[in-house]
C-alpha cells in the first residue's frame, strides 16, 4: 500500500485513507490491510513521517485523522466478515462498502462522502425492520469517530434503511439483523 508518508493531521488526508482502503477492499479485493507506524516522539509539534499518534515533548498526543477514519472499518469489520456485493458508487463522490458477520447477524456499511454538501443513500435489504438495532459511528472535521444519533441521520423502515452522510466525513453504520 504506502510507507504512511508525509504525516497529516488534517481531514482530507483521512478522506484519502479511508478511500484508499476502499479501492483496496472493493476494486482489489483484498482481504486485510495492516497499518504499521503507530506512533513517534519527536519532541516537537513537526510530525514526520506517517504514524497515527504523535507524542509531543512527552506531554501531548497529537492525533491525525487517519487514525479515525481507519477505524472507521477496523473498529467494526472484524475477522470472518465477508465483502457483500452491492453499487459502490450510488452517487457522485460517495463510496460505500457493506460486510456482514460470519453468522450473518451483523451488517456493517461504511460510507465515505467526499462532497461538500449531504448525501442520503437508501439500502434495501432483507432482515431490516424498523425495531432492527442501528448505530451510527462518524468521523469528520469536528468528529472523531464519534456515535451519532440516528434522528436526522437515519431512518429504518422494513427492508430498508436510509442514511444521511455528513459532507466530507466517513460513517459507519452497524445493523443487527
């Protein structure tokens, strides 16, 4: 994949990781992607390098976006989870990859909005009902992956579910079936 790179603290870089797992799991079908570069101290607010967390004069931790918009999907897609096939791009500049549990138990749908402006996107599925449990997990500018409420950001119906996607933020949303 990469070495990490110039380290980034800002939004747009977790954008780019979150879309480069994306291609990653989607277009080359790969079944695990490992981070390495967890942290450095370098005794200055200068990062370099690609890790995660930075240690700041052994006082602060600085944490990039990436760090978030990984977990995004690790947080989530756990070991025996399986890619569900399905539109990848169901809008311009929105891209969503959905993986179900080994005991098909579990939906997880993770949706990169790479607009400026909202994005909704309604999921038609079998097992969806309107007491179905539904979280929602975002990371954003303002937000680290962060629960949010479903008011306002998603509505489930039986066999569906629609979904508001923040603009440039990735959402995470986990389906008890």
């Amino acid at each position: 994949m990469s070495d990490g790179g110039v380290n980034d603290s800002s939004m747009n870089d977790g954008l780019l990781w979150a879309q480069m797992i994306h291609n990653d799991m989607v277009i080359a079908e790969v079944n695990a992607i490992l981070y390495w570069w967890l942290w450095t101290n370098t005794g200055t607010a200068n990062q370099s390098g690609g890790s995660l967390l930075h240690v700041v004069n052994n006082a602060s931790i600085l944490k990039n976006k990436r760090l978030f918009t990984i977990g995004q999907y690790s947080r989530f897609i756990r070991p025996g989870f399986y890619r569900l096939n399905g539109s990848t791009e169901p809008l311009p500049g929105m891209f969503i990859s959905m993986y179900k549990s080994p005991d098909s138990k579990n939906l997880v749908i993770v949706g990169i909005n790479n607009n400026t402006f909202d994005r909704n996107v309604q999921f038609t599925m079998q097992g969806v009902h309107a007491e179905s449990e539904v979280q929602l997990w975002r990371t954003s500018q303002e937000e680290d992956l962060m629960e949010i409420a479903k008011p306002g950001n998603c509505m489930v119906s039986p066999g569906s579910i629609v979904v508001r996607f923040a603009p440039l933020s990735v959402t995470t949303v986990t389906i008890q079936l």
